[in-house]
C-alpha cells in the first residue's frame, strides 16, 4: 500500500522574522528623529521670534511663554489657535486670529524635508514600498507630536485696565473701568484640535511631497521617473526663487535693523513673519494684488508702507494693495518690477540649464509657466491675515483702544494668472539663454576633418 505523505510548513527562521522587526523600528526611529528635528528648528526660530517681540514679559512667567510658543509653532503647521474673552456679564469680548508666521512654517519644512530625504541618498532607484515605510511612520509621529503641542497651547491673560480706557470722561468713565475691573476681564487663545490635526496632515504630506519634487538626487519609483525631466527643473527652480526672495528680504531687514533703530522689533518680523512680507513682494512685483485694511492700534509692524496703503481708505472699504498703490506712497516700490524680472528670468534659465537637452523651447516655457502658477497657489493664500479684538460694555459700544482689526487678503486668482503669463515668458527666455551652455543629454558628433566635436 502505498502512503501519502505529508510535508509540514517549515516555520520562519529568526532571522526572516527579525528582519521586517528592525526594518519597522529603524524606519520609526527616522520618523521619530524627522518629526523632533523640524519641531525643534520650528520650536527654536519661533522662541527667538517671540523673544524679540517681547514675549518673554507675559504675565505668567515661563508657563505662558511656553503656551504661546506652543501656540505659534501650532499655527507655522497650519493649526488653527481660537483666541476667546472673559469679561463677565457686563461686557463682551470678541476675537478672530488667523494667520500663519511663515518664517517658522519654511524653516521647519526645509529640515522636515532634508531629514525625510537623507535616509535615500544613497539608493539608485526607490520602491513605493520604500517611499511609504518612510512617509507614514512621519505622518502618524507628527500628527502625535501636533496632538502635544495643541494640549500646550492654551492660556490665559488678564486685560490690565487703567486710565482712560474709553472715550467717555468724567464720572460715566470712571464707571466703566470699575465695572470691567471688577468682573476681571482676560483674554486667552486656545487650539481647534481636529482643524489643527487635519490642516496638520496636510501640512506635512505637503512638505514631503515637495521634497520628493525638488530634490534632483533623491531617486523616484520606476512609474514616476519619465516625469522626472518635466516636474523636477521647474519645480526646484520655484523654490530657489522663493528662497532668494526670503533672502533678499533677509538682508533689508538687517540693513534696516543696524540704520534705522527698532531693531528688536524687526529681529521679531524677521524671525516670525519674513516670508508673510517678502511673497508678498513677489506677488505685487509681476502684478497681484492683496486687499485689506487696518483699524484701531494694532497693525503690521513692518514695512511701514504697507500699513500706511492699509490704513488708507475710509469707512470699512477694504483697500488695494498693488504696484500703484505702494508706489503711491513711496515711489522706491517701482523696484519690485525689475527685481522680479531679474528673479524670475534667473529661475528660468537654472530650470533649462538643469533640464535635459532634448527638452524644446516650449516645453520649457509650458513647465515654468505652469510651476510657478501652482507656486503662487500655494503661497499666496498662505500670506493671509485676519486679525480682530473688541471689547464692548452692557453691549452699547465698543472701546476703541481694546479693539482693532487687521486685514490682509490675497488676489488668489489675478496673481496666479500673472505668475502663469510670467512662467510662459521667463520659461522661453531662459530656455534662449541656456542653448549656448551644455546640458545633461546632449551627444558629441563626431565632424570631418578632425575638427574639435561639440555638443
């Protein structure tokens, strides 16, 4: 009789099962060492940026600098901070913050990004599965991180009240400051923890995907290496331009620090809100416009002559800020025009130095064009600001010195536009400029006569 045999599964060695076991934990740890290293560089810029605009001074002592700061790296990674009143029944409080100090925001995004990409330095071509090992323990670590943070940024600060606190005079004056006094009136913020968290997940599936898109030495997964030449010039062009406007912007501010005093206060702009400023030139220099304005006490700190346009209208109208408008009130404003040729053409001709030959002329113009209409996309809403406080008594008025407003909104479409009509120009241009310069993917013909090839 003849058996039947049976073969039993032969069960995993330990070091078939240790090996996806460390790939888990090496790949959680560069996670771990990504998410602390861009929150620590967002935690320190943002530290030194509240320092210089006098954070230090809260009443609260170290805990209330420790939440504001919380608050405002929150904010850099689109997290949304809910600022909220106390004034009992006799008054009523309200306010709306919502901007972002872009400063932070880039600084944290630039070492996000290097230290996702350094793990695949040395890697000729990535797998997806590669990709995705890396990416989600990053997001799921950072939006932990986030949660962290937002438990942090909550406080509390009493409204001080002394003088002439309103317009009133006389004893119906002295009446309303007693009355507030006495209910203690406090203002304090607090962080929308599911806004923050969801706003936070894109942030930073944001940040790595342009990583992947700018840098030139990180390998791609098979599927996506033909769109290398097309997306990646373009691409990391757009971020040098936006960097050497942040750089530029660097410089004015310094030069403006050492000659004009204030320097703490513009250490402060510089160090929280550079970018907020310098894309906002480059978006008036090639033709955008934002519109806002500014009411009461608060404003921008800085340059003057955007918070004087700001305040320029009358009533509630929301005024225009663009070339003719800043030119209006200081004529120097024309520089953004032809500093913004100069940049953008710059940008042009390193994305076709960097693209391969091959690549025609309105390849080129069709890339730029299309880069930096999606760059302007995305920083452009990103320079947004809205800022209200109000405080008002038995709900009959509100007291000009603890109210005000600040507006500052973006012409989203009209500078898009402008940016694709620029691309298309400056691609051409540039693609022009580097013909003469010997690029990736041309070929040495070999001539008659022994004559030297070229290429």
């Amino acid at each position: 009789m003849g058996g039947v045999s049976t073969r039993l599964p032969t069960p995993p060695s330990p070091q078939a099962t240790a090996r996806p076991a460390g790939r888990l934990a090496r790949d959680v740890a560069l996670a771990l060492l990504t998410v602390v290293a861009g929150l620590l560089a967002m935690g320190v810029v943002a530290g030194l940026g509240l320092w210089a605009a006098g954070a230090a001074d809260l009443p609260g002592g170290a805990g209330a600098f420790v939440a504001v700061l919380a608050a405002v790296v929150v904010m850099a990674a689109g997290g949304q901070v809910g600022l909220a009143g106390d004034a009992g029944d006799l008054a009523g409080t309200q306010a709306e913050l919502t901007a972002m100090p872009l400063t932070v925001t880039l600084v944290g995004a630039l070492v996000t990004g290097f230290c996702f990409l350094r793990p695949l330095r040395h890697h000729a071509v990535a797998r997806t599965r590669d990709l995705l090992s890396l990416a989600v323990p990053t997001v799921l670590v950072w939006l932990v991180a986030l949660a962290g943070l937002s438990a942090l940024a909550r406080h509390d600060f009493p409204i001080t009240l002394g003088g002439d606190t309103s317009q009133n005079s006389g004893d119906l004056g002295d009446l309303f400051n007693d009355l507030l006094n006495a209910t203690n009136p406090s203002v304090g913020f607090t962080t929308d923890v599911g806004p923050t968290l969801f706003y936070g997940l894109l942030w930073i599936l944001g940040v790595l995907v342009v990583a992947l898109l700018v840098s030139r030495g990180t390998p791609l997964p098979t599927r996506f290496v033909r769109h290398h030449q097309a997306v990646r010039p373009a691409a990391s062009s757009m971020l040098l331009l936006v960097l050497a406007y942040v750089l530029v912007g660097l410089v004015i501010g310094i030069v403006v620090a050492a000659t004009k005093g204030h320097a703490r206060e513009t250490l402060a702009v510089l160090l929280l809100g550079l970018p907020n400023v310098s894309w906002l030139a480059l978006g008036v220099g090639i033709g955008g416009s934002w519109e806002g304005r500014v009411e009461g006490p608060f404003g921008l700190p800085m340059p003057q002559i955007l918070d004087s346009v700001l305040r320029g209208g009358k009533g509630g109208d929301l005024n225009t800020v663009d070339l003719s408008s800043l030119a209006s009130y200081d004529s120097r404003a024309w520089w953004l025009l032809p500093v913004a040729a100069v940049l953008v053409l710059a940008a042009a001709f390193v994305a076709a130095v960097r693209s391969p030959a091959r690549v025609r002329l309105w390849q080129h113009s069709l890339h730029l064009g299309i880069a930096f209409a999606l760059t302007m996309l995305v920083v452009a809403p990103l320079t947004l600001v809205e800022a209200r406080f109000g405080l008002s008594i038995l709900g009959i008025g509100e007291l000009e010195s603890l109210g005000g407003e600040v507006v500052l909104r973006p012409n989203i479409w009209k500078t898009v536009g402008f940016a694709l009509l620029w691309g298309l120009v400056a691609g051409l241009l540039g693609g022009l400029l580097a013909r003469p310069v010997r690029r990736r993917g041309e070929v040495d013909t070999p001539t008659k006569s022994g004559e030297r090839p070229t290429g």
